[in-house]
C-alpha cells in the first residue's frame, strides 16, 4: 500500500486556484520531492496531506487514513515541520524539544536514537533561546522536534529556504540517514538543484504538477538538445542570442547560456560563427546534459 | 562606488563584522554571499546608512557613513525578499508613493513609471492592485520601484528567494541591464548558481571576508567545478 | 494529563520569560491603583471655600475660625447674596459654600438647633465626600463642645447637598471598576494575544497536527492566565481593603467565588476574540475597542448609568463589567448575600456560556 495518495485534489482561495486536479502517490520508505516556485501550491498541498486543509475536490490516503475524517488517528502518524521552522523562539532549545515531545505523550529519552545525529550538532546550545539560534541551527532544532515523536511519515515544508548552501547540504544529508530508517519523507523546495537528492519528485507550477518522476527519469525525458554557449561578455551574449530566431529559448546559467533550438539541425559550427559575427571573443560552446531546472521551464513554457 | 576598509561591528563582545575591507566599482555586479548569520546582513545595514559602525572608513557613493547617512540614503535604491509593496495599493499608487518619499516630482514619477513599466512589459497592469498580482512580478516590479529615484547604487537581499527560475532569469536580466547603465549592484544570495552572474563576489564566514575575486578565479583557487563548491569549501 | 501540564508549563515560561506581558500583568495592576489611590486620596490640605454668613454672629464666626484654622480649608470668597453662590460654583473658585442661616445664635439657644447647609461641587465625587465629612466632623465637634460647657442640649445640624452629581457615584467605585478593568484585560487581551500568537508564528500548525485535542489547546492557553488574573483579583482586594480603607461586609469566599466567574467570562471573551483574529494586532485591537474602552466608559465605572442617553444606557446592559462591578458592589459594600444577586451571577454565567459556546463553532481545528 502507497505511504500517501492523492488523488485529482483541488483547492480553491475565494477565485484563485492553489491546487488543479493533483495527482500522485508516495512509496513507503519513499524521498519524495515537492519543487516549484513560491505560491506554486506547495504548502496548499501539504497542508492538506496534515489534516490542516480540506481540499476541495479529490481523495486523500496517509498511510491509509483520510486526513479529513480520520484526522484524529493521522495527526499521531506524521511529523510536520511547516515553513520558517515554527519554533518558540522564547524557549530554549531543549525546552522547545521537551514541549514536542511531551504534547506527543513521550520523552525526549525515549526517542532519543531518532535525532541524534542531528539533535547532537546542536545540543551544545540546549540552553540558548531558539531565536538566537542561526538558520541552519533552528532548521535542525525544527527537525529534532518533528522527529521526536517516531512519525511514519515526515512532511517538511521548505525546510531549506533561506538557509545558506552549506547548511542546506548537512540537511540534506540528515535527510537521506533518516531516509533509511524506513521514514517515508515528503520535502518540498523552490531550489531545483536539491531535485537530483530525491528519490521521486514532483514538478509544481500554479497548482499543476506539471511532471512526476525519478529526477533522472525527467531529465531523460528532456525533449530537446541542449547547448551550452559561453563568452567573455554573458550578458551581450545574451541579447544576441535572444535575436537568433533558431533559438526556441536562451537562459543564463551560472556563467554560461543554455540554449535550445526549434529544430534538431543546430550543431556547434553554426553556433561559433553566429558568435564570431557577433564579435564574441573566449567563445566555448558544446552539447550538454540538461538540469531539472531545464525540464521545469521547458514545461513552463508548454 | 563602495569603499570599506577595516570595517568593524561589534555587539558587546559579539564581532558581527570583523575588519571588512572591500570596494565596488561604478556599474559593477558585487555579490555579498556568506552562510546564515556570517554578517551579511549587518554589513549591508552599514552601508545602507541605517546603522553605525564600530569602526573603519568607509564611504558610498563617495559619502561618509557616519556623518552623510541621508545623503547616502538619497543615492542608493534597496529591495529585500521581505521588501514589500503595498498589497492595497495598485502599481501607479506604489511607484507614486516610492517617487514622493524621494521626492520626485509629479512629472518625474510619471516618466519613470511609463518608462520602467514599458520595460517590464507590464504597462497594462499599471491600475492593478499588487494583492492580484503573481509573485514573480511583484519581485520584479519592487525592482522597478527601488529604482524609480535613478539611485547610483542599488542593494538586493536575496531578491529572488523562492522565484520561478524563468523569472529569476528575467530578474537577473534587469540587473544586468541596471548594471550596463553604470549602476551599481550589490546583491546578497543563497543560489549559488546566481553568484555566477556577478562580476566579482566576496564570500564572508564568521564576520570576515575568507574570498573576494571574480567567480571564475574563483573557482580556479579553490580548484571547483561551481561556485557552490567554492562556498561549500570556505563556509564549512 | 502529562500532556496537558506539559503545555501549561510551556505557556507559563511564555509569560515569565516577555517582559511586555510581566508589566501589562503586575504593572498595570500596581500603577492603575495608585493612580486611582492617587486621585481618591484621602487628605485635604487647603481646600478652597466660601462661606455665605446670613447671620454673622459670634457662633457663626467662631465656626467659621474653627473651620479656616484647621488647615484643611481656606476662604477663597465671602458671598453676600443667595445669587452669588451659582456663579461661584460655576466659576470652579471653591469646592464648597458654607451657608449659615439667619439668627443663627438665637436659633440654637432657643429652639436649640440651626442649621449649617454645606454646599458641594460634587463633580469630583470623592473630594466632595471628604469635604463633606471634614467639615460636618469639625462642626459636631463645635456643636459638642457647647453642648459640654452649656449643659443644655443645642445641635447644629449640618446640612450638606450635593451639587452636579448629588448621588455621589464614584466614591468606593474604584476598586470594583478597577478590578472589572483589569481583569478583564489581563484575562480577555493576555489570553487572546497570546492565542493569535501562536497562529501569527506558525506554531499553532504544528499544535493542531499534534495528538492535542482544540480544548487541551486552549485549555492548556488559558489555565496560566486563571491563576494569575485570580491572584490579581485578590491582589486588588487587598489593596483596596488595607489601603484605601474600602470595606468588605459580606462574604469573602462569594467575593472570590464572584470574582473567578467574571474571570472566567473574560477567558472565555478572550478565546473568543482570539477565534476571529487573525493576527495579535487584530486582537489588540479588538480588546481594546471591544473591551477596554466600554468597560471603562460603559459599566458605570467612570460615569453613572443613570446619566447616560438611554442608547448608552442600552449598551451598557451587554458589558459584562457592568454587572461584576454591581456584584463587587452589593457584596462588598452593602453586604448582601447571594439571594440578592443571583440575577448578576446569572448574567454572567450566560455570557461565559455563550462565549465558550462562539468559540468552540469558531474554533477551527484545522487551518483557515
């Protein structure tokens, strides 16, 4: 039996839609990733997954309860650490573990084996007031208290948002070490790049899931080639790609463009002499792999 | 543009910022990136003229920060993530009020409404209220709208936290356009692949400036296919 | 059980640890009687007067020496006419007119009386309790005193009235207005502000996806500020008792008992309140138009119903404040037992009821 399923839900805000007919369906033991954008439906979504929400439309299964008539037994199940962590910044750090652990009818003793990787980076401060914790430690503290309780499902909402790249990867690596102790983890984010840490992951965009899969999988999928162009001078390289009609799209990465063509026929030569016409000096150009974060604006764009 | 040399900030006993020294150039693309709670945003405060030093000389937009702190405040536009725009009030309404606080004449908000809209491609929501209006366009128009007073520079905190990658492109696109009319930009962000895009980037930890180069020098030094390897590898 | 204490705690360290809420709870309290105990004070010292002589003989004016020698009063005019004393009064020159009536001497020796009217600017209720009482005190005194070297049985009988507020609302009403207030806003704002907090911090999400059940949660929000409202009631009574000399006739356990059900009313006021904000600001915001400003200017409080437009008069039957002061009142004051204000209780019981029962449809158990 599927961890989560979701069947065709939709959630409206007075005339603005949050979710259009969401489909899909988590594996026990499953990472399963959430990506898109702010105001894409994320939070929409997991919150309903909480009991939080009522969708408008379409089923809902956590490990086989349905989250509006069976909150009661569900709410003991998952562990929820929503968006800007929602911790009591006016208490310590093991006060605000203690208070989750004791509204759950536990200890932190009892449970103690489940967060220590993470709870011990931070226990050196179990003294000090969570608000005068970093970002990358509440992210922890926020964890620590959403695992304390032995949840069979974990939902995060953006627990990596504003939190600086190294931070977000020991994150990341507490996520997967969680991962096999048979934890079904739901994770959402807006960074592409933390697609490729997931087992499966979702595509959302304006309530849509736009694609579903294994991140290899979507890239597979990518329907077009993809060139890599680079000069000494991005952004004038930019506005004269963007004039090349051949072109179907033109986007900065990182310190290079990724393009891709209406039609197959595009081949490195004829991409060297456009830019030598162009007066672009240090050109490289070359046949590249596409990133997630390609297949989610192509399918933006479709 | 920027001139800081031995800037310090000190908390008590707590050294937010230790001995910055650092210059941007007119028309350059800085960016400010370091780990959560490293002293960005500190800095970054100091030379918006909304905090003190402890220590240092340092100048913006050729202006002490501890006597011209208005003077400054008049030549430089700031956006934040949290930076927002009045939800009941529509686009006119918001560049009319953002003008008037720099004291814009009626006539000079009016052009330099017309003249960014135009840009955005966005001049037929002008009398919309921003509450309506997608996420990603309101980033793009609070850009708009730190720049509506021509400011000489221009601070970005993590403007495009948790945008739509088309739309962070075209974010990014403005800055370059921003930064080809010789304005500064000096923007903080926790995507690395944005860092990328700056002509040079200094990466603080622990209240001090561990790197400053270009990206590509960068990633030269610290031997890194990207720059968040180079990140990894300072903050850790 | 465990759960629950687990959460009282937490709210518990909340309060201690804000300095905001330790003032607004132990401050508010301490400042608000002083200032009232400042205002009510109980010393007179040069005080303004004119006195009206009709009679102008040897007792009057030794009445009259006896009067300005003693400090508390000095002669701010001498009226000659009965027209004079309006003007005076409205002037706002003197807080009291004494007036002696003609043949004063004569009167009391032979018919053995006279009559002193003591006249009293009692917009300021308290002060023209004091002077009142002053001034009849030094008078009998004088009135024993001849009655000692006389050995006959001669009275003057002071007269006193009461001008502008002849009831003399006000007098003793500060405790049990101040009591009404400050329960009401430590209990109704504290606990709907520290409700709405939670929803403003996104904690409230995690409670409602915990095993805790919505009347665990609020009852786990609002057991602190039971206790702490009751131990402020009691501080308010204390200080009202030994300091400001308010008397307690009747039963203290029904006081208490009085006393906790409004706090509870307010609770219940506050949950509700915090049901529909969605933000602490909203909820301070209605505390203090909902609550704050009626129970101060609506119960009777500050102004006496009676003098109130009957739309005022009208409103002020919804302000609960408005019954716990009569309660405060009977039972403090008059001394009655509980036969004579069953009605108030029952009010107050029915607000609690409908409250509790608004908030618990309002209530959500999941978000929005």
């Amino acid at each position: 039996m599927a961890a989560v399923t979701v069947d065709h839900i939709s959630k409206h805000y007075g005339s603005t839609a949050a979710l259009r007919q969401a489909s899909f369906e988590v594996d026990p033991g499953e990472l399963f990733g959430l990506i898109g954008p702010d105001g894409a439906g994320k939070t929409t979504l997991f919150r309903i997954l909480t009991t939080l929400l009522i969708p408008d439309q379409g089923q809902v299964r956590v490990r086989g309860y349905d989250p509006v008539g069976e909150y009661r037994k569900l709410r003991r199940l998952i562990g929820y650490m929503p968006g800007d962590f929602s911790l009591y910044g006016d208490l310590t750090v093991e006060e605000n573990l203690d208070f989750f652990a004791t509204i759950f009818d536990t200890t932190i003793e009892a449970n103690y084996h489940l967060i220590r990787d993470i709870y011990q980076q931070i226990e050196p401060f179990k003294r000090r007031l969570a608000k005068n914790l970093s970002g990358g430690m509440q992210q922890k503290l926020a964890l620590s208290c959403a695992l304390i309780h032995k949840p069979e499902v974990l939902i995060l909402d953006e627990p990596t948002t504003g939190v600086d790249a190294v931070s977000r990867k020991e994150f990341w690596d507490m996520l997967l070490k969680l991962k096999q102790q048979g934890i079904t983890i739901l994770v959402s984010t807006p960074y592409m790049d933390e697609a490729g840490l997931c087992d499966r992951v979702a595509l959302i965009q304006q309530g849509q899931l736009m694609k579903m899969d294994a991140p290899a999988r979507i890239i597979e999928a990518f329907p077009k080639k993809l060139w890599i162009a680079k000069a000494d001078h991005p952004y004038r390289l930019l506005l004269d790609l963007r004039e090349w009609s051949d072109l179907a799209a033109v986007y900065p990465f990182g310190d290079s463009m990724h393009l891709t063509a209406h039609s197959d026929d595009l081949d490195e030569t004829r991409l060297k002499q456009f830019l030598r016409e162009r007066n672009h000096t240090s050109v490289e150009v070359a046949r590249a792999n596409p990133t997630i974060e390609d297949c989610f604006m192509d399918l933006m764009n479709q | 543009m920027i001139t800081a040399r031995n800037m310090v900030k000190k908390f008590g006993h707590f050294i937010a910022n230790d001995h910055l020294t650092f210059q941007v150039r007119k028309g350059e693309i800085f960016g400010f990136l370091g780990a959560n709670g490293a002293g960005k945003t500190t800095a970054m405060r100091i030379l918006c003229g909304l905090s003190a030093p402890t220590s240092g000389e340092i100048s913006v937009a050729g202006y002490n920060v501890y006597r011209q702190k208005e003077k400054i405040k008049r030549s430089i536009g700031y956006m934040s993530q949290k930076f927002s725009l009045y939800e009941d009030l529509t686009v006119r309404e918001n560049f009319r009020f953002y003008g008037g606080i720099y004291g814009l004449p009626r006539k000079r908000i009016r052009e330099r409404t017309a003249y960014l809209l135009e840009k955005l491609n966005f001049s037929h929501a002008i009398d919309k209220k921003i509450a309506q209006i997608p996420l990603g366009w309101k980033q793009k128009l609070a850009f708009s709208i730190a720049i509506i007073h021509s400011p000489r520079i221009v601070f970005l905190d993590e403007p495009t936290s948790g945008v739509d990658p088309i739309t962070r492109r075209q974010f990014w696109e403005m800055i370059y356009e921003t930064a080809s009319r010789e304005v500064t930009v000096f923007v903080t962000t926790h995507y690395m692949d944005e860092a990328e895009y700056c002509n040079r980037v200094s990466i603080m930890d622990q209240g001090r400036i561990e790197a400053l180069d270009t990206p590509a020098r960068l990633k030269e030094k610290y031997q890194a296919a990207n720059m968040n390897q180079v990140f990894v590898q300072i903050a850790r | 059980m465990k759960r629950f204490f687990g959460f009282v705690r937490k709210e518990f360290i909340h309060i201690f640890r804000d300095k905001r809420t330790l003032l607004i709870l132990f401050g508010m309290p301490i400042a608000q009687i002083l200032i009232f105990g400042y205002v009510v004070t109980n010393e007179i010292k040069e005080a303004r007067i004119a006195i009206y002589d009709k009679s102008k003989d040897a007792v009057t004016h030794e009445i009259t020496d006896k009067l300005l020698s003693s400090d508390y009063f000095r002669l701010a005019k001498t009226i000659e006419d009965e027209q004079q004393i309006e003007a005076t009064f409205e002037k706002g020159d003197v807080k009291e007119v004494i007036v002696f009536e003609s043949d004063f001497d004569e009167k009391l020796h032979h018919e053995q009386s006279a009559q002193v009217q003591i006249l009293l600017d009692a917009t300021d209720a308290n002060m023209a309790n004091l002077l009142q009482s002053y001034t009849s005190g030094i008078i009998n005194d004088y009135s024993r005193h001849i009655k000692v070297s006389s050995g006959n049985m001669p009275a003057i009988k002071p007269k006193p009235r009461m001008l502008f507020n002849n009831e003399l609302k006000g007098v003793y009403m500060f405790v049990p207005g101040t009591m009404a207030l400050i329960l009401m806003l430590v209990t109704a704002m504290m606990t709907s502000i520290s409700i709405t907090r939670e929803k403003e911090m996104g904690t409230m999400e995690v409670l409602l996806v915990s095993p805790l059940k919505s009347v665990q949660i609020i009852a786990g929000k609002v057991m602190p500020y039971v206790a702490l409202a009751f131990l402020n009631g009691v501080a308010i009574l204390a200080l009202g008792y030994l300091v400001f000399d308010m008397p307690v006739h009747g039963n203290v356990v029904l006081l208490l008992g009085e006393t906790l059900l409004y706090i509870i009313m307010a609770l219940s006021l506050g949950i509700f309140i915090s049901t529909v904000s969605p933000t602490q600001q909203v909820a301070m915001f209605i505390s203090m138009f909902a609550l704050m400003l009626p129970t101060m200017l609506l119960s009777g409080f500050i102004f006496p119903i009676e003098n109130m437009p009957w739309p005022l008069q009208w409103l002020s039957t919804i302000i609960p404040a408005k019954y716990f002061i009569i309660l405060i009142k009977h039972i403090m004051i008059k001394g009655t037992g509980f036969v004579f204000v069953w009605k108030e209780t029952l009010v107050l019981l029915g607000m609690t009821a409908i409250f509790i029962g608004l908030s618990i449809k309002n209530f959500k158990i999941r978000l929005e």
